[in-house]
C-alpha cells in the first residue's frame, strides 16, 4: 500500500480494503483514540518484522524499535497506549 493514497494519509482509500497487523497505529486517530493491549502486542511483533531489514543506523527504525518496545511493555502492564 501507497501511504499517500490512505485515507488519514492525503487520498481516500480506507484501510478497511487491507488486511496488515500494523493497520491498528496507521488507523488510528490523533486525538482521543488508543490501543488496547493485544493490538500493541501484535503491532509491536509488525513493526519489528518491516523494519528488520532497514539499516541499524536510520532514524525511522530506532523510532519504530522504541515505540515497539513501548507497545511491548503496554502488554505486558495490561495498558492501553
């Protein structure tokens, strides 16, 4: 999928039509929206997987591992992020 074709993203085709773990965090809302402890634990486990093979020194990836990690944790405390 085109990010810049997703509704949220600039176009309008919604991610209804697509079926990826990492949908949840690119669905979500800015305001008032969060997800709840088994949707972090599988978006954690996606964003790992697509960004295994980015290099270890690309920003986007350290940010993508941190978050990640923070979703890991929210599991594991049983919170919602």
């Amino acid at each position: 999928m085109n990010l810049d074709d997703m509704e949220g993203f600039g176009g309008d085709i919604p991610f209804e039509n697509f079926i990826d773990d990492i949908i949840p965090l690119l669905d979500l809302s800015d305001s008032d929206s969060y997800l709840m402890p088994d949707v972090c634990r599988t978006v954690a486990v996606r964003l790992r997987q697509l960004t295994r093979n980015w290099p270890d020194d690309d920003i986007d990836k350290k940010n993508a591992l941190y978050l990640a990690e923070g979703m890991e944790l929210a599991h594991q405390q049983n919170e919602p992020i």
